[in-house]
C-alpha cells in the first residue's frame, strides 16, 4: 500500500479545496480525492477576475466533470 503524505505548507477546507500562501499571494486547488471524485475534468470556469473581492465559503467558480458540475467556494475572503 502507498503511503499517503499531506504537505506541511498547505491549508485544507471541508469541501476539498487546499491554499498555499506565499507572501501576498494564495494559490488555491483541490484535492488528490476530489479530483478522483469528480473523473475527468472537462471545464473549469473562473467567475472573478484579478482585483475581484472573493468571500470565504462563497461560490467562486465551477468545476465540470463528466460526472457533475460543482461549485468552487472560496477558502478564504481577499482579492
């Protein structure tokens, strides 16, 4: 069985999203499990633009599959 690491510089959300912060900057992904979760992914679709102001746990985008289409929240509020 493959051991499972979890890196230390990443912050998770209970909806499988992570945050990495580097400096002034949050990078924002999902999960190894959402995306197992999801299948293939055939469109993700941004709905701010830079400079927007993004609201913790607020939808902020989506994410198709050829399962579903989800919603993205923000894990965090900020620009």
């Amino acid at each position: 069985m493959a051991k499972s690491t979890v890196p230390a510089d990443l912050r998770y959300t209970k909806d499988h999203e992570w945050t990495k912060a580097a400096g002034n900057e949050v990078t924002v992904g999902i999960t190894a499990f959402a995306v197992e979760q999801l299948g293939d992914i055939t469109l993700v679709n941004i709905d701010v633009k830079p400079g927007d102001l993004i609201t913790e746990g607020k939808a902020f985008g989506t994410i198709e599959s050829v399962k579903t289409l989800s919603d993205l929240f923000a894990p965090l509020s900020g620009k």
